[in-house]
C-alpha cells in the first residue's frame, strides 16, 4: 500500500500546496527577469513582494501539512481534516494574493494570515486533546 493510500487528505492538499508554491516561485522568476535581477531584490519593491509572498508561504505551508498528516494519521475525521486543510488553502490564497497587491497591508492579507493562525491554533488543540 501507497502512503498517499494512506494519507489521501494529506496527499490531496499537499498536491494544491506543491502547485501554489510553483506558482509563487514562478512569480519571483518573473519579477525577477522583468528586473533584470540576479541575486536579491535589486530595490524593486514588486520583486521583494514576490520574494516575500513565496517566502512566506514557505514558512507556514510544511509546518500545517506536517500538523495535517499527524491528524490524519492518529485518526482524525475526513471532515475535520478537510475543514483544516480547506481553510488553511484558502487563507495561504488570499495572503498571496494581498502580498502581491500595491498596498503593504490589505484585506485580504489580513484575512488569510487570520485564517492560517486560526487554522494552527485549532490543529494545535486537536493534536494537544
């Protein structure tokens, strides 16, 4: 048996998560040939903000799906497991999205990093109970 058989919520939102970081990695390639920026971020405020969006994700995403797969793992409900994972998804898409925006602070920046720390903190007291 597969451990994507044994893990299919873990599998699922590890697959939407390995296409958003594609997709954020790729914003930084593109910002930064736009830019002509090697190394760094050159001073261009759009590059740092694509750096900081694929960063930032790269910081939160590995420490829920790690959270999401020991929930699956010591038996939590599918219906738990997808709430967890389907909020969290939506919060990393609407903190990307802001990230990219003009505005340093913004709605939906602030939605979705609400969302993430709601989501751990509720993952956090599943796992602790």
């Amino acid at each position: 048996m597969t451990t994507a058989l044994l893990l299919p919520v873990t599998a699922l939102y590890t697959g939407l998560f390995l296409l958003l970081m594609t997709a954020l990695a790729a914003n930084v390639v593109r910002q930064r040939l736009g830019g002509k920026v090697s190394l760094g971020d050159g001073g261009n405020r759009t590059l740092t903000q694509a750096i900081r969006a694929h960063g930032n994700a790269a910081e939160y995403v590995p420490l829920v799906l790690i959270g999401l797969a020991v929930l699956e793992l010591t038996g939590a409900s599918g219906t738990a497991l997808h709430l967890y994972g389907g909020v969290f998804f939506l919060g990393r898409l609407l903190h990307a999205a802001g990230m990219t925006r003009p505005s340093a602070v913004n709605k939906g920046r602030q939605a979705g990093i609400v969302l993430s720390w709601l989501v751990m903190v509720g993952m956090a007291i599943h796992l602790l109970v």
